[in-house]
C-alpha cells in the first residue's frame, strides 16, 4: 500500500511541475509571438463553441480580456495533463510510460506552437479532447468485443471527437477524416457487427450533436468565405511546411512573408528520435513481428508520419484542390497544412507510451533511462525553441490589435 501512495504521490509531483512549466508564459504581460492571447475572439462577434462562451461570459462580467484568456488558458492546460495522463496510461497500461507520452504530448512543438505563436484558444481547447479521442479508438480496435464494458470505447470515441468539433471545426473535419481511414485500414475489425453498431452509432450522434455548428459552418463554404491568406492569394497547398522545418526538427525556413511564424511549427525531437528507433528496431529485424504490441507501434508510428507528411508541400494538396471545388472549399477551410500535426503528434505521444509500456517489462533501471530520454529530447526542443522566440521575434504584447485580425472577417472563431 505505501508503495502505491508513494508512486501516486510522486506523479502528482511530476504533473505539478508539468503543469508549472506550462503555465510559465502566463506569468507574463505578454507572449513572445503570439497574435494577441486569443483575444480577439472576445472583441467580434462571431459563433463560439460552448467551450469560448467561458472567457466571454467572463469578460462580459467585467473581467480584464487578458485575464479571462489566461485564466482559460490555464483550464486548458489543466485538462490536457490530466485528460493526457489518464488516457496514455490506460492505452500503455503503465502509469510511468502514460507519464512520458504525457510529456511528449503537453509540451510538443505544435502545442506550443498553438500556445505561444498563434494564440488560439479553439485549437488548444481541442488539446483537451484529442487523447479521449485517441482512447476511444484504442480501445474500439483493440478490446474483444465481448468485453463487458466495451461499448464505452463508443462513449470515449463520440466525447473525443464531440469535443473536438465544438473546440475548432477544421481539426475536427481532419479528426474525423482520420476514423474514415482507420476504418477503412482496419476494415476486417471495422465490419464485426458490434464494432461497425458502436462505430457507426457514435459518429451519428456526433453529427446530430453538432448540427448547430456545422450547419451554418457549411453554408458559410457555400458563400466562398475563405480565410485572410487566400483572399491575399496565397492558396492552401503554398501554406504547406518545407520538408526541412519537420526534420530540424521546429525551425525551417519562412515560408512567406504573411506567414513568417509558421517555422515554429514542426513534429518535434522526440517524434523524430522515435522515429528512429522504430526504423532501426524494424531494419535490423530483431523484434518478433507476430509480436501484437509491435504491429500496433507500427500502426501508429505509420499513422505519426503520414500525417506529418501531410503538412508539407509535397503533397498533392493542389492537385486534390483542382478535382472539384467543394475539395477545394473544404481545404480552404480547414485553413493550414500544419494542423495535420495535431493527429501525429496523438499518435506519436501513444506510440512513445507503448513503447514505455514495452520498455517496464525490462526493469526499472530500463524505464529510468527511457523516461531520462524523453526528458531531455523535450528539454532541448524546448530550449531551442523557446530560443527561437526569444531572440527571433518582436515581442507583441496581447492587448495590441494586429493587422491581420482588424482586415479579415472572421464569422467562426470555432474555425481559427
């Protein structure tokens, strides 16, 4: 019993610290490169997801705008540890490997990104969802279904991707993109009666759930909104990251001068390490490839780098852009080519928990080093990029109104 208080006493520590860290840009009158906290959303009106309503129930109470981003923003970060924790430890089946996803996952680059440069409140509230999400599927493909309790991976699934589309539509067309292709991969799992019922019965409810967004959303592509940079002409496919920007692994070139902040999003040194590790492991063929645990890393390590590959510009994104309009509609609208790094970076935090989860059975000293690896793969992205944002980027404080926000008319803050 002490040793279980003890480890539980422990994680609560790590997760303080975590959350700590995190948070340390909030104790600042401003971000190093952020396009003003976020608050924007609570200068013009526009449809918010229930999620925004809380900063802007609490400006409208006579709170400093400021203040209710940053008291948002640290709910958020809040419910990213502990949504993040719970989910990896359950899908690493190890409290110590769901640490290390945690870690990779919190404090990856393309969150960092959202927190720091972007200042998005949607997308960083999706942050929240995405690992419910994750579990959801986990459990939907991998528990027998005559498991009892196996019609809540449905649950975990529809409040997943549920939260997702009321936090930031485009990452949740992308999400939703990506049950299709899993479905469609895993297509002799998806077609047992009690997967497809369950699969099927949550996407249903998802989209009856959101009707009040994606309705009016989807007349809005219908009017030809688009976002500031098409209406400058600068078209989805040009917004895609060079291949450079994800293996440096955060810091590439400018890709256009609208744009210029886009080269601190990347996939991160410890996707890319892992990465590594997974080639290698699969090169050298000394792993047992009837080994279920390794064909599911497999699984999602294919999975973290097709999604990565989707964010740069060798993809085909014009070619799919010239098929038919509503394509092209629909990828305007989504926005970025980044935003694909929200779904490697699920992936990859899971993947880096089964790999936690395989190392325990090696020891303690074994997971002592792999949690030291993760640690300092995460402490030398951080530094350098936080680096990059500090000697790089002109300070903009977050009560500053920019440009870009006072020209374009955004009707869906749920889509930025």
């Amino acid at each position: 019993m002490k040793r279980w208080n003890r480890r539980h006493k422990n994680i609560l520590f790590v997760l303080l610290v975590l959350l700590a860290f995190l948070s340390m840009p909030l104790y600042l009158d401003y971000l190093p490169a952020a396009e003003r906290l976020g608050i924007y959303f609570l200068e013009t009106e526009g449809i918010r997801g229930p999620f925004l309503w809380v900063p802007a129930l609490l400006c409208r109470g006579g709170m400093e705008a400021q203040t209710c981003c940053k008291l948002y923003i640290f709910l958020v970060n809040l419910g990213g540890l502990l949504a993040s924790f719970y989910c990896f430890s359950q899908v690493a089946r190890n409290c110590y490997a769901g640490l290390a996803a945690t870690f990779c996952y919190c404090f990856s680059v393309y969150y960092v990104y959202v927190y720091m440069v972007r200042g998005s409140l949607g997308e960083m509230t999706a942050f929240v969802f995405l690992p419910i999400y994750g579990l959801g599927l986990w459990r939907l493909y991998t528990w027998e279904t005559g498991s009892k309790d196996y019609w809540k991976s449905g649950v975990l699934l529809m409040l997943g991707l549920l939260g997702i589309w009321l936090s930031c539509v485009p990452l949740g067309f992308i999400f939703s993109g990506f049950v299709l292709l899993i479905a469609l991969v895993l297509a002799p799992r998806t077609f047992r009666k009690k997967t497809f019922l369950i699969l099927a019965g949550s996407c249903i409810a998802v989209a009856v759930l959101t009707l009040g967004i994606t309705v009016p959303y989807a007349k809005s592509v219908l009017a030809g909104g688009v976002y500031a940079d098409a209406a400058l002409g600068i078209g989805f496919a040009s917004r895609g990251l060079p291949l450079s920007q994800l293996l440096l692994p955060f810091q590439g070139n400018a890709i256009n001068e609208v744009q210029d902040h886009n080269r601190y999003a990347g996939l991160g040194l410890v996707f890319l390490v892992l990465a590594g590790i997974w080639v290698a492991d699969a090169l050298l063929g000394r792993t047992n490839r009837n080994d279920g645990l390794w064909r599911r890393i497999c699984f999602l390590m294919g999975l973290c780098i097709f999604s990565a590959f989707l964010c740069t510009g060798i993809f085909p994104w014009r070619w799919l852009a010239g098929i038919h309009w509503s394509l092209n509609a629909l990828l305007e609208h989504i926005g970025y080519p980044w935003r694909f790094l929200a779904p490697a970076v699920l992936a990859g935090s899971m993947a880096v928990g089964l790999y936690g989860g395989r190392i325990w059975k090696r020891g303690k000293k074994a997971m002592g080093l792999f949690l030291a690896g993760v640690t300092v793969c995460n402490v030398l992205s951080g530094i350098y990029l936080m680096d990059s944002l500090l000697y790089t980027t002109e300070p903009n404080r977050s009560y500053q109104v920019q440009e870009r926000y006072q020209d374009a008319e955004y009707v869906f803050y749920i889509s930025e």
